[in-house]
C-alpha cells in the first residue's frame, strides 16, 4: 500500500467539481480525445458540432406560395373586387420564368390572375396571392397547366370551349408570400459550434444543402468490470449458497454510455489477480484502440484492490476519496498511454460516478437544473448526497422526489429514479428549499 | 378532387388529441405493429418492456460485507473496547462456509475477529463488521489469507513468527453489514412492464442474472418525402434561377423517428405523379415490409397533392384539417395493407405533426408538462398554435420562450428549439398563465 498516492488520511477530500475538473485535465493530458470527423448531416443526430455552419443561401431561398391559390398583380390588387380571367398555373418546383418571362402582368391590365401552387416560386409582377378556396368558385379551373391554353379552357361537363373566370372581393399587398430570406439570411449560423444536433437542426442544414458536417467523435470507451465476486457472464453458479453474484456494471456503464454519447467497445472482466488484470488491459487496448479506460471496483481500502494496485504507481495517478455519497473513493491514472477513469465497485456507486465525473468529461450530458425538494431532507454531515429521485412536474414547478434509500447497494429501488438530487453536506432541506437535479 | 373523403367546407375540424385517436385507431386496425421479440438486457436500453420482470432472488442475494473490515461476533461485541486476534481472511466471492464452516465463533469465545472485503459474503456469527481504518493500528495485517495460519502470522519486517492483533474500541450492533433482502425481495418486480428500460433498470435486470427481456419491436417506419419542388439528394441545382429546393424532410423524420425510438427503414420519393408514387410506395413495400408508412407533403388543396390523390379511395382513408397551427392540413389511409400517416409537407409541419401524431402513436415520447409562459401571448382565434419554444429552468420553476415565428417555413428560427409550447384557440396568455409543452 506504500505504492499508492492516497490522499493523506484526515487531509480535505475533494469537491465533485475538483475531481472532475482533475479528470478532464487526465484526458487533455493522455488522450486522443476529442479528435473530429466529417459524417454526413443524414447521420449526425445528437452530435457534438465542432465548426460552426453558415448558410449558403438565403431561407427560403427563393419567394414562393405559402398556399394554394391565385397570384395577382398590382393592377389586379387595384381592380378588386372584381372578376379575373385565368391563366396557366404554376406548379412546384418549375421555374416560373419560362411561362411568364415578363411577369404575370407585363401590360398593367389587372385582367388576368395566375393559379400558383403551395411552394412554388414567385413570378415577377405578384403583389399578393388569394387563397383557392377564396375566390369564387372556390376551386382551380380544370387543364390550366398546358401553356397552350392560357385563359381558355374546356369545360368537360359542358363539353365547349369557356374562358374560365374567378371572382375575389379582397386581398391585401403582399399576403401569402413567403419573402425570400424571411427566415434567415445567408451568412447566418445555421447552427452554431458546441450544439448538439436535433432533427430541427439536422432539417436546416439539409434545408440549405448542407450534406457533411464535422462533429466530434464519440470517445471509444473500454470497459474494465469485475471483482471475484462478480461472475462473468453466462459463469454464474446460482445455487442458494454461492458467494459470487452477476455483472450488473458492465451492461450498466455500456448503456450509459450509449445515452451520454461515447461508443462502448470493449469489456475486460477483473479478477482478483493484478497481472492478469494488466495482460487482458494491454490486450483490450491494443485491440479496441479506445480513447479512455473506464474501471469499476478495486480502488478502495481492502486486500485485493487490483485496479489501484494496478494503477497507483503509474503516470498521472491519483487514489482517495471525493466528499460525496455514494461514490466517495474515486481514483485515475493511465495504463499503456490511456487515461483510466477508476469508478467504485458498488452499482449504484458506478452509475452515480459515471453521471457526474465520465460523462461530463467526455460525453454530453443535461445540464444540472434547480428544483424544489418535494420532502424534507437532511444531509450528511461532511459530505454532499446524490439520491436517486425522480422528477414531479406540475403547474410550472418541477420537483425532486427521492426514490431510494441512500445506500449504494440499492440499486433496484434505484430504478425509477431519472434525476440525483443533490443534498449539501450540513443541509437540513425544507418544502421551500431548492436543490441541484442531475438529469440521468 | 371528387375522390377525396375531405371534410365537407364549413366542418367542425378536429382537434390534435381526436386526430391522434383516430391514428392509433388506424394503426391497430391495418398495422402489424406493436409485435414483440426478446433481445438480450445488455441491448435493451431505451425499450419498452412488454413483460414485467420478478426478481428471481432477493437483493442483496445473500448478505455481505458493505466495507473492507473486520467481522466480529456477539462475543467479541461484549468485550468492546478490546484486544482481539485475527483470523483468516474473507475475500469477496468466496464461500465463507469453507473457512468458517461453524462461522467465525464456534466457541463463543470473543477472541478473534475477522478481515472481510466489501461485497464478500457474511459468514455464520457475525454481530458487527467495523472498519478496517476504525481499527488500530488502521489496515489489515499480512498474510491472513492462507488459511493455514488463521491466528498466527509472519511479521515480515522482523521475520519471526508474531499474533497480529487489533484494538477495537466501539461497534454498533448489525453495522456495515448489508442484509440479504434489504434493497428488495425475490418475486418483486424489477422493472414493470410498460417502463423504458433506462441504464439503471439494465443494470437491476443484469444484477438478478435476468439476460432477455420481452421488448415491443421499434416500428419499421418508411419515409415518403418529395414534392416536385424537391430535389433528390445530390440532384439538387443550385443556380439562383433554380425552383427547387433540397429535402429536409427525409432527414429530419428519419431522425426524429430514430428520437422517438422507431425504426426508419427506407426512404421514397415522391415526385407529382400518382402512378409513378404507386410504383414506387409498393416496391418501396416489397423490400423493407414497414409497419407503417410516413408521408409528408400532397395533401393539400393544390392540383398536384398525389398523396392525397393516391390514397383518398382506399381503405379508412381521412383527408381534413385539424384545429392546429401548424400541421392544420393531415390525412391518413392505407396501401397495400400497410397503415399511412400523411404529413403536410412543410418541415415545420412535418416536424410537428410527426411529434403530436406518430411519435405517440408508435414510438415513445414525454409527457406533455405544465410551463409557466415566459412571455405574453395571443392565441389564434380559431385553432391551437404549438409554437417552438426552449425550456427554461429556473429556481424550480420551468418556462417556455418561443425561439421563432409562427410561420411554418420558419425552420432555422426553430433550430433552438426543444419544446413545442401549445397555446389554446382564443387564450391571451399573460406571465402567470400555464401552457402544456410537449418536449421534442
């Protein structure tokens, strides 16, 4: 135990905000994280956008029909209400120039209104755009689309040749006309550096053409789980009288990890045997190349703590104890190069360790919020608490309702928690009393 | 237009909750979904389970050790404070019954006290465990792990054999002991069915040694998107006399339908032409076998709406408006058997009504919650507007601000959002007044 860099014992132990902002120092110093990649904005939902992207083009890029109806012209704005003839349409997605190359109206007659559809462009020479249905009658004359037969038409019931007509009462300037960079300008952000990408953004960059985006990579965790009491899996003896119980922390820190952005791509088992915990290491991280090595277990004051054994004596290391509960020993340090984030044993332990000190590190996690403490709560004397807790909604609060007992073992009353609240050392909590909610 | 089963002009709309019922109506009467499959707990993060888990053991599953300590009996207890000797070893997942097969004081004698690791299991006659650091002098002797040697011992540092012994001055009755049973019993539910499996559920299920779970199936989700004005990926003109624009559809529904924990298996085009979408819906079919399809855009009043047009006639067909801004214009049918929810087409919209109507229909969303309005606002007169707004958490309330304007072409102003805050047809919502938000 000489090897180890403990924490002198009655020396202050450190603030969760300490021991995080040790290990984000750990990872800048040994790792190859964050590095960044160009994937394409199809497949980036939920990625970390490095580069900033702004837009090509104005949004909408061109004026276009908010609605199905009829362009006018001003000279037909000033003969309303009135009756128009009708000419061809304009469908999506045609350029409007190639039937009306000199507008809508090149005369200033006022006679004639053009049929445009919901997203087409807007011609030269349109000052508003009246609704199909109202105009009367309130629906498109038949056959308008053929060039040929501008302001004539062939009505099938009847079976002879009409000019079709549509009455409008009223209409005002500029109506139904989305106006070209209405939404935003070119040379605007389409979405900033440090977003993360949701479907609404992932829209606006397809939206302007936008088809790669650089984004960091997900850190390439490697997962160290164990213990001798912890079978492997499939390895469980589960008669009455066996000491060992399965491995929850492997599937448990893999899917968080999945829900916090980094990428799971290994699993080393440990046993109680510090050479072969060092061999199987090597061999993960030579296969598996991950950007960080994430423990659980073996780091505190007994007799086969193989992971701070392990580890103590190497670059960077620290082993002792954050003033929190649970996850109160806490320990880092590098193997082969790699940072090693080194999590207690105990599951609840582990999943509180990962919430407040890997995935802030390395990943993408809620920002912590301020609630109201639906019971009263007393803290611990020296060291700050993060129960387990669920969030209450209700009429414009948002409460914390604790869910378990505060033991680290109690991992299934754990289970419907979505928060850990956090109780200051010394607090005694009230009704009114706000509290610091880490969202899970 | 005579096909179409609209709404008769003049109609009560619906309102978004009917149109919602009528949704999930159609999907249990056409679709194949929700089926069920078992998948391994390590995969089942972020699922729905179908069946609910017992525990098959207790948890704890046998008692054991919450520290690396010393176990003491009933006897030894009375004799604190005390001198006691030290026996052999407990190490985590071992039997204790192999050592101790009469427990730790078959005598009654009080005299030795017991090292036992965190997680080991508690032998026969252990009272009490106290910390190895509560201890004097404060860490484990040598070599207490041969059990061979159980009492005596080899101080290395004077090579002659010594009785390594500890001073104990206090010790509570149970402590550190953590009893089999106490986080929960065998037959419990671990997780019931209808829950999201979240990291600490998979750890729970992993920790009882359950392996599968019954999970619902993702829905395999086929995304129809298009429009004339749209261009196909990589077809796209960009020359600035160019009507059309590029699709943010298909992007932004596969990645909301991949939010909402569906499954986007494929993806159509929908150009103006009804025969040519037939085409190419039902090969679209034929290759992924969706549960349902998804279509967005063609089902408005203009004279190319070839979704509309496809499938009016067909089997529980609906084309009408609901009493929403935006998302206003909705229709649903079916083809070739397979349900089909039809989306108006711009993004805003399809981003909306994807959210209030397919993600609840078939995949899983949050709850609605109760928002305080971070602004004034004044409703429409006729129908409920679900602007985009952001979350506000302060001090224990939460707020909703509106990031963009009501317009449904407004897409990079809607970037920033993540939450759709709903404001009642009529409502004049002032600072105190509660909005419903639907998180996106």
């Amino acid at each position: 135990m000489s090897n180890c860099r403990q924490q002198a014992a009655g020396s202050t132990k450190l603030t969760p905000e300490e021991h995080l902002a040790n290990i984000t120092e750990l990872i800048a110093q040994f790792g190859t994280w964050p590095s960044t990649e160009s994937i394409l904005v199809a497949d980036a939902l939920d990625r970390y956008l490095v580069t900033a992207v702004p837009a090509p083009y104005d949004s909408p890029r061109f004026s276009n029909s908010q609605v199905d109806g009829y362009a006018l012209s001003q000279a037909a704005l000033d003969r309303l209400p009135g009756s128009f003839s009708v000419g061809a349409d304009i469908p999506a997605g045609a350029d409007p120039a190639l039937k009306y190359p000199q507008g809508i109206d090149p005369d200033n007659s006022g006679e004639t209104i053009v049929p445009i559809m919901t997203g087409a462009k807007i011609p030269a020479g349109v000052a508003a755009i009246v609704r199909v249905e109202d105009a009367v009658p309130p629906e498109f004359p038949e056959n308008t689309h053929n060039d040929g037969t501008n302001g004539t038409n062939t009505d099938a019931s009847r079976g002879k040749p009409t000019a079709p007509r549509r009455e409008i009462s009223m209409a005002q300037k500029g109506q139904f006309i989305r106006q070209q960079g209405i939404d935003s300008r070119a040379g605007e952000v389409i979405v900033d550096s440090g977003e993360v990408l949701s479907p609404t953004a992932i829209a606006a960059l397809a939206f302007q053409g936008v088809s790669t985006v650089k984004v960091r990579k997900r850190a390439r965790v490697l997962i160290a789980t164990g213990g001798a009491e912890v079978a492997e899996i499939g390895e469980l003896d589960a008669e009455a009288g066996s000491a060992v119980i399965p491995d929850a922390n492997f599937p448990m820190l893999a899917a968080q990890a999945q829900r916090y952005g980094l990428e799971p791509v290994g699993r080393v088992h440990i046993d109680d045997d510090v050479d072969s915990l060092a061999t199987s290491l090597q061999k993960a991280i030579d296969v598996h190349q991950p950007d960080l090595v994430v423990t659980s277990g073996g780091i505190s004051k007994g007799k086969y703590e193989v992971v701070r054994q392990l580890l103590a004596d190497g670059d960077g290391a620290w082993f002792g104890a954050v003033a929190q509960q649970p996850g109160g020993p806490q320990g880092y340090g590098s193997f082969a190069g790699v940072p090693c984030i080194c999590l207690p044993g105990n599951p609840v332990s582990s999943l509180v360790s990962f919430r407040l000190f890997v995935a802030p590190a390395v990943g993408l996690v809620p920002e912590p919020i301020k609630v109201i403490s639906a019971e009263p709560l007393t803290g611990l004397s020296d060291k700050d608490q993060f129960l387990r807790a669920r969030f209450e909604y209700s009429s414009g609060h948002v409460r914390a309702r604790v869910v378990s007992g505060p033991g680290s073992h109690l991992l299934q009353q754990a289970v419907a928690a979505d928060a850990l609240v956090r109780v200051p050392a010394g607090a005694t909590v009230n009704a009114r009393q706000r509290l610091w909610a880490y969202p899970l």
